[in-house]
C-alpha cells in the first residue's frame, strides 16, 4: 500500500504544477498604475497609523506618569 503512494508522487507533483500554471493565466493582474495608486495608499496609512499610535503612547504614558507621580508622593 505504500509502495503505491510513494510511487505516485512525481505524477501527483507534475498534475500540481500544471494546475498551478493553469490557475495562474486566469488570474486577473492589476495593472502598474493600480499597483503604484494601491501602494501609496498603503504607505500613506502606515504613517497615519504610526502617527495616531504615536499620539496614544503618548496620552498614555502622560497618563501613567502622572498617576505613578501623585501616588509616590504621598
């Protein structure tokens, strides 16, 4: 039984790629202007979350060090 299955994989890897390759030409690739537009869209959101999560830290730690400051000293 398992002499078969060991057998059988080069087939079973060729059948793969060739569905692979198949799959592949159906796919729908956007075109370069997309790709540019997409990709500055996703920089432009990384820096506005960095920036939004600067700004929370910061609240934050503000916060923490005036709590930690009344309570120490007392």
């Amino acid at each position: 039984m398992e002499l078969t299955k060991a057998g059988s994989w080069p087939q079973q890897t060729r059948d793969y790629i060739e569905d692979v390759k198949a799959e592949m030409q159906r796919v729908s690739w956007p075109s370069w202007p997309q790709v540019r537009a997409t990709t500055g869209v996703v920089i432009a959101a990384v820096f506005l979350f960095a920036a939004y999560f600067w700004v929370v830290d910061a609240v934050v730690n503000a916060l923490i060090q005036h709590v930690m400051n009344y309570f120490t000293r007392r």
